[in-house]
C-alpha cells in the first residue's frame, strides 16, 4: 500500500520525537501547505531515516514545501502550535486511539494500514446505518 502511495518505508534507526514535527505540520496547513509538508516529512522519515525531532531536518522540509525555513524555526522554538497538538493527542486518548494511522467512520474506529476494500465495508456499514436511522 505504501507503493501505491508512492512511499518506501524502511524501519528508521532512530524513534523521533515527532512533536516538534507535528507543530510545523500545524503550521503549514495555516498556510496551505499541509500535503507537501506531511508528505515530505513521511519520506524524510521512511524513506531516508531522518530525525524529524532535528529542527534542521524540520528546516529542509518546509523548504521543500514552499515554507520560509526561519518561520519554521520561529514555530518550533516558540512552540505556537503546542497546545493544538497536545488536544490533538488528547482527543486520541479519548478515543481510544493508541497507534497510527488510525481512522474514525462514523462510530468505529480502526488502526493500521488497511486494504481499500476494508473503507468501503466499513464506509457502506455506515452509510447502511445512516440510512436505517433515517428510514
């Protein structure tokens, strides 16, 4: 699935600390930017093993994806986006989420890669019971 999405994923030799990661990725969807960042910072980490905890490696990221590397430093050393992220991790635990990705349909809740056709049970399951409420 990872092919198809055009990733390679190799096991990193390092555990991130990805907050800081997850804060410029907050950054860069207020500035529209949020898929070349997300997706640049998946191949840093999966495919060449960087340290998405290294403001530097944040730095060349957001370059990449059309950010100024100083706003992202600023980002980071400020910590703008901390509290949005910690509700973010808030709301996980609440949920019950406990590994990534993790996706939310309607009442349930999945974790893990899965195949195309596990969404669409799981969206037309859904979409069955909307209908019967309606009904």
């Amino acid at each position: 699935m990872a092919r198809e999405a055009g990733l390679i994923m190799r096991r990193s030799p390092i555990v991130a600390y990805t907050r800081p990661s997850m804060e410029v990725g907050e950054f860069a969807k207020s500035q529209g930017k949020f898929d070349a960042y997300h997706l640049g910072a998946l191949k840093a980490y999966w495919e060449d093993g960087k340290n998405l905890g290294d403001l530097k490696v944040l730095q060349e990221i957001g370059a990449a994806a059309g950010l100024d590397p100083q706003d992202v430093a600023q980002i980071v050393q400020e910590r703008r986006y901390a509290q949005v992220v910690q509700d973010q991790v808030d709301f996980a635990h609440q949920a019950g989420i406990t590994g990534i990705p993790a996706y939310i349909v309607g009442r349930y809740l999945f974790m893990g890669a899965q195949p195309y056709d596990f969404f669409k049970q799981v969206a037309d399951k859904v979409l069955e019971e909307q209908q019967n409420l309606k009904g």
